[in-house]
C-alpha cells in the first residue's frame, strides 16, 4: 500500500475552463497563451476525431506542434520516454487529447518535463483532465501509486459536440464515478456533520451531495441525447459536472478523502484481475464498489435505488460483470486490500461490517 504524503496547499484545478460548441477551432488561441510549440500527445482514436477540425487553429494562431500518438498505460517509465521525446523536440508546451488514461499521462509527462498542461478530454468518464494529480501504473497495467502534483492544469477545453459522439458507456461510467464522491466521502458514517469533519472534507461533501442530486436527476436524459449525439442543456450540465466540479471536489481532498472503498476497490480490481477486468472502465468498477460502499456507511437500504439506476443506464451491476470470477478466494484477496488501506476501522465492528460489505458485488 502506498505512503500518502499530503502537500498542505489547496490546488482547485485548472487556470481556465471552457466548455463550448465549436471550441476544437478554438483550441489554437488557447493553447497559444502557453506555448510556441506544442506537444501533443493524444490517444489514436480520439485524435482521429479531433484532428480535422483541432490543428488548423492551431497553425492560424501560429503554434508550432508535434504529434505523438499514445495507446499504452500511464506509466513512470512512459512518462519518462515521451518526456525525452517532448524536450528533444524543443517543445514548451504538453497538450493531452483523449480520454481518462491520457489526460493522466499528458499531466504525468509535463511534471516530469517541468512543462504546463492544457488537456482537451474527449469524453465525461472521468475528471481525470482537471484533477492535480494522475493515477500512476506498472508497464503491465497494475495500480502503482497516485502522483500529486505541486502546480495546477493550465487549461481544460471541452468541444461539446465530441462529448456528444462519445459512447453512451463513457458518459455512463462517468457520471457512477462522479456520483461516488457522495457515498465515499461519507466513508463509515451515515450522516455528515460539519462538527465531526474538517472544513475542506465537508465543504467538498456538500458540493458531491449537489453533483449527486443534479446527476440522478438530469444523467438519465443526457445519456438519451448522447444517444442521439445531441448537445443539449441535460448534456452540458453532465459535462460540466463530471469533469469541473468533480475535479474540484477532488482537488478540494487533494484527491484523498474523496474517495474510499469504491476506488481502493478500482485499484485492488486492477493490481490483482488487470487481465480479467481489462475491458472494465474505472467509473464501471467504482459504481459496482458502491454497493459494498453503501453497506459499509450503513445505509444498505440505497443500494436497491442506485442499482435501479444503474441498470438503466446499462451498466454492469456485478464483480462477475466487470470480468472477475466472483469467488470467495477472490472477494477475499479484494477485502484483505482494503483492509490495508487507510479507509478501513481495524476495529472488530468495522471488519465484521467489511466482510458482509463484500457480499454485495455478487
């Protein structure tokens, strides 16, 4: 289990957030602000999505550029080798184009080069393109470590229309692994109080309740117009919501307290199953954690609502779904990885409650 060593700083996000139609032709101007010459670094299909309408904004606002394509993990030793590749070709500048997996890494590479970031992500899945730090892996695929950063993104431009052609299974996931923040920051306890919670925790669990709210109200129908690649008022408040202000409430946590046996149940899935739950998103696993989550907070009386929920959006419901054979041996191996983390009470009550908290990805 990793050290968390905790910078005492807040870092809210990003320099500047836009979020519009028609922004890819955009791009060029913003990313201007910051660079002379970009390095782009973007996943294959997203930047096949993006490329016709994103790089000629960028010739015009006369930014020099290099494109590297990057289809692996986010790894310490890729960060390395693309940082090499960024600094040999004189670049100042990392831009990430893609999804979760890339705006991690293109954070990763511009720690590593002492260079900024601006991310364009191509998909709600995650709030991975705002949040000042990315989850780190082995060259293999297995759950390293998470890596906090000491600066903030620069920028963070979401084209509306590509949110709109990404796959109803995106937007899904992302809006599970939003709505998590809630049920995991009230880790072990029903009821939040501000008196038994540091400010910065309870503030960030009050915009997560918001978040909850809006999303289990509005996700439903932005799902809908995805469906039909429709950018609507439902698809942009999602959008917003999703990657801006779960970002904040992430960062708000320094990316710790907002999360908890969902996403210590995402690493264990991937360090232990990487191969079996390959094809699983991050915000699928999270969402089928919940279940345990809900149980271990106490309020197991939710889970049948969010399962409903979930269900509608065609989202697997259990740990066989994700690809994991749901085996005593196996829940086992998950529930000894959370009872190692810092979110779990040694106490006997706690363990107890934990075991029977397992029993519900089945």
């Amino acid at each position: 289990m990793e050290k968390i060593v905790l910078d005492s700083a807040i870092k809210f996000g990003a320099g500047r957030y836009r979020q519009e139609k028609g922004l890819l032709e955009e791009c060029g101007k913003e990313i201007a602000r910051f660079s002379k010459k970009a390095f782009l670094l973007a996943g294959p299909r997203a930047f096949e999505a993006v490329k016709d309408r994103l790089l000629p904004g960028i010739k015009e606002a006369g930014v020099d550029y290099v494109v590297e394509i990057y289809d692996g993990v986010c790894s310490y030793e890729a960060a390395r080798e693309y940082t090499d590749k960024c600094l040999a070709a004189g670049c100042d500048e990392i831009v990430g184009i893609g999804g979760g997996k890339i705006m991690d890494f293109s954070k990763a590479v511009g720690e590593t080069a002492g260079l900024g970031t601006v991310n364009i992500p191509t998909s709600i899945a995650t709030c991975a393109a705002f949040t000042t730090m990315s989850v780190m892996y082995t060259p293999e695929g297995a759950k390293k470590n998470c890596w906090r950063f000491e600066h903030e993104i620069d920028a963070v431009l979401v084209d509306m229309e590509t949110i709109a052609q990404c796959p109803i299974r995106y937007a899904a996931a992302g809006i599970l692994d939003a709505m998590a923040k809630k049920i995991e920051i009230q880790n072990g306890k029903p009821v939040m109080t501000l008196d038994d919670n540091k400010f910065d925790l309870f503030t960030a669990y009050k915009m997560a309740e918001y978040t909850y709210d809006v999303l289990e109200q509005y996700g439903p129908a932005a799902i809908e117009d995805i469906r039909h690649g429709k950018v609507t008022k439902a698809v942009e408040d999602v959008t917003f919501i999703n990657i801006a202000v779960t970002g904040v409430i992430a960062n708000i946590t320094k990316s710790f307290s907002q999360s908890a046996l969902g996403h210590m149940m995402y690493d264990g899935v991937r360090t232990f199953f990487t191969q079996e739950a390959k094809d699983a998103l991050h915000g699928e696993i999270v969402a089928v954690a919940l279940f345990t989550q809900l149980y271990y907070n106490q309020l197991s009386d939710k889970k049948d609502q969010l399962k409903e929920f979930m269900r509608g959006m065609d989202m697997p419901l259990t740990l066989e779904e994700l690809g994991v054979p749901c085996t005593e041996e196996n829940l086992k191996i998950l529930e000894d990885y959370l009872i190692d983390s810092p979110y779990v009470d040694p106490s006997p009550e706690s363990l107890t409650r934990l075991h029977e908290a397992m029993k519900q990805m089945k």
